[in-house]
C-alpha cells in the first residue's frame, strides 16, 4: 500500500483532519469539554484567543480534543448510510432530519462554544456526515419513556382507573417481532417501575431531620379560628377531597417547609387563613424533586448514562407541578401524580430497601417554594385522639398556631 493511501485510510478512520491548533478551556462552553481541555492541557497557548500562561499549561492538543468531541458526538449521532435511511426522491430528501457539521456546530450543539472561529475549526476539521439520531427507525430509550410516560396518564385518566393494564405482548422465542415495535417503549403496566429505577439510580431521596417545621394552611372566614392539631391537621377520611397528590377518602397531609409557601398554596377569597405549624418527631426519608440534577451534555463521559433517567424525572416532574384549573377536569387530571403517590407510598423502597414517608415537590405558586406530601393521617400526628387500640406510630406534632387577616379581596 503507497505511504499516501495509508495516511487516507488512517485520516479517514479517525473522522477528522489533524490540526496544529492547541485550544484552551476558555474557548468552549461545554463544561464536559471545558473539563477535558484542563485535565490534558500540554502547552502554554492558545491558539485561537491567544491566552498565554507562563506558569501552567492550558491548551489541549487541537487532535486530542477533536476526538473527544467526535466521541461525544458519535455517542448519539450517526450516518444516514450505517443507519440505511431511506431516502425520498419525491420530495428529494431524507424521511428523517439530516445534519450537515454546519448544521450540526449551529443549530443541535450551537452552545458548547461562541467563539466563531472554534465553531468553524470544528465544522472543517471534523469529517463531513450526512449526520442523523442514532437508530432513527425507533424511539430512542428516553423518547420510549416519555411516550410511556404519556400513555400512561391516559391510560390511568381515561381506561383504567385501578391498573388493569394491558401487558406487554408476549411472543415465543420463534415467533418474528412485528414490524415497527418499539424496542425502547415503556408500556403502562411497567412504568411505575421504570420510575422507581430512575430515582434510585439518581439517588433522588433525601432525609428530613426530626425537628423540621412544616406549615400547613387552611382559609376560612374571619368569625371562626383554628387552633388545634385536629383542626389544621390533614382532614378525617370522611372528609378528605381529592388533591394532587391524593384521591378522595386517601388521607395525606400536605404542608409546606415555609408559611409563606403555604399561603401562596391556598389562594382563595375567605377573609383569614390559620396556619398550623408542625414539626417532624422524627427523621422523614422523602422522595425530593426539589432540586433535579441537569441533564448532562452528550460530551460528559462519566454521566451520559444518566441523560435517560434525568430528561424522564425533569419530565415527571414539570407533568406534576404543572398548575390545573380548579375546575370539574381536576379529578381526571391530578389521577396520575395520585397513582405516583401511592405507589411511592406503598410499593418503593429505597437503596437500603426503606419505605418513604413522601414527596417533596417546588411550589407552582411561589419561587423556591417547596412544597412536601407526608403519608400521615391524623393518627400519626401527636395529640390527636384515636379509636385504635395500639397507638398508631406518631411522625408529626403541631407546635404553634396563628389566624391572618388576609388582603381585601380584590
Ligand atoms: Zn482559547
């Protein structure tokens, strides 16, 4: 083989032209890249904003950093020739989306760098593709969750109020697979557990220390007063209505970690609002969508194993603070996050194989607001009486009390 056909091959295995550039960390904005720029900096220089340290080393080698982008890129792009997409010479065109590097560098990636001179160095270094999704023809893992996900809202609002879910087709090793089915698809009946793993593998619980205040509001006019735990305490099931979290007759007690955040919760017109204040007896192990991890970037080689789980919980979560309109639709639409609840309730456990006792969400109404669901009745709030025979375990008692006039209604 002639020495110019083997440096063809080997430029052409590698995906990208060599390059004499060094480049800094400062030049991107993609911490995933930003990273690995630091961590393999072998010269002082920078050969596009010019940076100079004499002390340390802050430019990678232009080839070491190519490859790693063309890693991260190769973890979720492909060709339109491996992938065999079809292609329409009708409309003259591919039947999915196609990228050129420029379109690539400008429009799916254009924020891992401003500078315009990285962009294009990128755009003519790295080999030109027809650039597509990787495995086009079927839903990748996180569209198959999120359109579980869907399906499974729908189903629990409009089929099947108590999960008698169809489950997943069985076939026999032999048997072919029906054309189109979708490999990655998370069917109704295998959600709630695909839910469970997520916030296991994102280690999504959190403890609350004994101690912890948690307020709880409830409005009424102004010539009544509430004062006792009985009173601001979560209702009788006689009495429990249906809430977010909760189906009608399924007692939960909803509070918040500040008043402020459980006024804001009970917007309303009656003239004052009593806020009782509670405090944990003890440590509370809860779900705590409060604070969800970013999606991490498709460079980031620790953690791209996580953008599935992560996109699917942001999803859940955005689904289940998302306001609804106290109207006759509200019983259909708060079904989902009511079948979340119980099932977190009743059937997960955590990393040590522990019940929960709830679900920390952000407030809609106030920002930073966080809001907390506490599986407890009335029976496990101290002080107040009950008619069990063994005293059910106590995890909440109401230590203060106050009545506010509210604003002139408008
Ligand atoms: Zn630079």
């Amino acid at each position: 083989m002639s020495v110019v056909k083997r440096l063809m091959e080997e430029e052409e295995s590698r995906g990208y032209s060599r390059t004499d550039k060094a480049i800094c960390a400062s030049c991107f904005d993609d911490y995933a890249i930003r990273d690995f720029i630091a961590k393999n900096a072998t010269g002082p220089v920078c050969s596009f904003c010019g940076q100079r340290d004499i002390r340390e080393n802050i430019a990678a080698d232009g080839n070491a950093v190519l490859a790693f982008v063309l890693r991260g890129l190769w973890s979720e792009y492909s060709d339109v020739d491996t992938e065999g997409v079809p292609y329409d010479s009708e409309d003259d065109e591919y039947i999915i989306p196609v990228y050129s590097n420029y379109d690539l560098f400008h429009e799916e990636l254009a924020d891992i760098t401003d500078d315009e001179d990285v962009r294009d160095w990128l755009i003519n270094t790295i080999h030109n593709h027809q650039w597509c999704e990787k495995d086009p023809g079927v839903l990748s893992p996180a569209q198959g969750l999120v359109a579980g996900w869907r399906d499974f809202c729908d189903a629990v609002r409009y089929k099947t109020r108590f999960l008698f879910f169809d489950s997943r087709p069985k076939r026999g090793p032999d048997e072919p697979t029906d054309i189109g089915e979708e490999p990655f698809y998370v069917y109704p009946a295998e959600l709630l557990e695909e839910l469970a793993d997520a916030v296991k593998q994102l280690s999504l619980t959190t403890p609350l220390a004994a101690g912890t205040l948690i307020y709880r509001a409830r409005p009424h006019e102004t010539a009544i007063r509430f004062a006792s735990a009985t009173e601001l305490g979560p209702p009788h099931p006689d009495q429990a209505t249906a809430g977010r979290m909760n189906a009608a007759g399924i007692v939960v007690f909803y509070g918040a970690l500040d008043d402020e955040t459980a006024l804001s919760e009970k917007p309303g017109n009656e003239a004052a609002i009593s806020i009782g204040t509670f405090q944990l007896t003890r440590e509370a192990q809860v779900l705590d969508l409060t604070n969800l991890p970013t999606v991490p970037c498709i460079f980031d080689r620790q953690r791209r194993q996580l953008r599935v789980p992560i996109a699917f919980i942001r999803k859940f979560h955005n689904d289940i603070i998302e306001p609804v309109q106290p109207d006759r639709q509200e019983h259909i639409e708060y079904v989902p996050t009511q079948v979340v609840t119980e099932f977190i309730k009743l059937r997960f456990t955590d990393q040590q194989g522990k019940k929960l006792d709830g679900i920390m969400y952000p407030s809609s109404q106030r920002c930073e607001g966080r809001n907390l669901v506490l599986f407890a009745t009335q029976e496990n709030i101290e002080g107040i009486q009950t008619e069990r025979y063994v005293e059910p375990p106590k995890l909440l008692r109401m230590t203060e009390s106050k009545t506010i006039a509210r604003r002139t209604p408008l």
